[in-house]
C-alpha cells in the first residue's frame, strides 16, 4: 500500500513540474524496486535443503547425471517416505574415517528435513572411499553388512572401471531393492 500512494504521488509531483529532476524519480523507483525484490520474498531453508539429494563437490557427476539421481531420491522419498543423501567430498575434516563423516553428515542431513529414516551414500574420489551410513530406523534392514556388500561388489567394480554414476546408481538400485 505504501509503495502505491507513494509512487502516485511522485508521479502527480513529477508531473505538475514540482520535481523537476528525474534522477530523483529514478532513485525512488529503484528504491521500491530494490525493497521489494529484498523484502517480499521469505526464504525457507528446511524446503531448499528438503529438495536437494546430492551434493557433489568433487564434480564427479555432471548435470544431467546429478539430475538423474536426484530424481530417483525424489522418486524412492515419495514411495516410502524415507530420505536418501548423496553426498562428494575432496576432504573428511576431523572425523577418524568415511563411515563416521557419513553418519555424521546423515544425522544432519535428517535433522535438516525433519526425517528420522535416511541413508547416506559419500564418495571421496580423491581418498579413494565410499561409506553407506544408515539411520537406526532404516537399519533393521539395510544392515551395516548389506551396506558393505552394495560397496564392494555393486559400487567400487564400477567406479574402478571410471563408471561413478553407474556404480553409485546401481547401488541406490540395490539399497531401494532391501528396503522395499
């Protein structure tokens, strides 16, 4: 309401010859221009976080392929109402190994879209490591073995051939296969 009665006014003034400098006129339009676009829009992380399943900060995968997994999630979150997080990484910081960083990260990952039931899939290409971290809920049946198992002889023959989409897509095949 205030940007409209103000605008009509500048403009009334503006055209009566009472302003008659239009870089002053200029200056109000991009002000109310520049707060609407900063303060009309609200953004809600936990939807942005809730939409995005894979983080690849190595730049393993390329866009279409980081498309393409992030639409199965998309797909497996809407069927079973679990989350799944796909995560490359150059680093694991502090943590003593992969397997920790990913429960870490899947603890976060969940904390963040407010559901108890994920898996998480890390990939460090330049460490050479793959980890497959389990909430409790989910871990009944994707067992820490079963994870294992999709690692080595489902992931890692694909990758060491250079295929990472491929292996990490089977794998995403083989985890939705236990836990339906």
């Amino acid at each position: 309401m205030f940007y409209t009665s103000g605008l009509l006014l500048w403009i009334y003034l503006f055209s009566m010859n009472i302003i008659a400098n239009k870089s002053v006129l200029l200056l109000y339009f991009m002000a109310i221009a520049f707060s609407n676009s900063c303060f009309s829009q609200e953004v809600n992380s936990s939807n942005l976080v809730s939409k995005i399943h894979v983080y690849d900060y190595e730049k393993i995968f390329t866009a279409e392929e980081v498309i393409m997994l992030s639409e199965i999630i998309s797909n497996y979150k809407e069927e079973s109402k679990n989350e799944m997080l796909i995560a490359t990484t150059h680093s694991i910081g502090d943590f003593p190994d992969i397997q920790e960083y990913a429960t870490y990260l899947g603890s976060r990952y969940s904390n963040d879209v407010k559901n108890e039931n994920i898996v998480t899939i890390i990939i460090s290409k330049e460490l050479k490591q793959i980890a497959i971290a389990t909430s409790p809920t989910i871990q009944e049946k994707l067992t820490d073995k079963k994870c294992s198992q999709i690692i080595e002889e489902t992931i890692i023959p694909r990758i060491q051939k250079g295929y990472f989409f491929d292996g990490i897509t089977e794998g995403i095949y083989q985890i939705l296969k236990i836990l339906k």
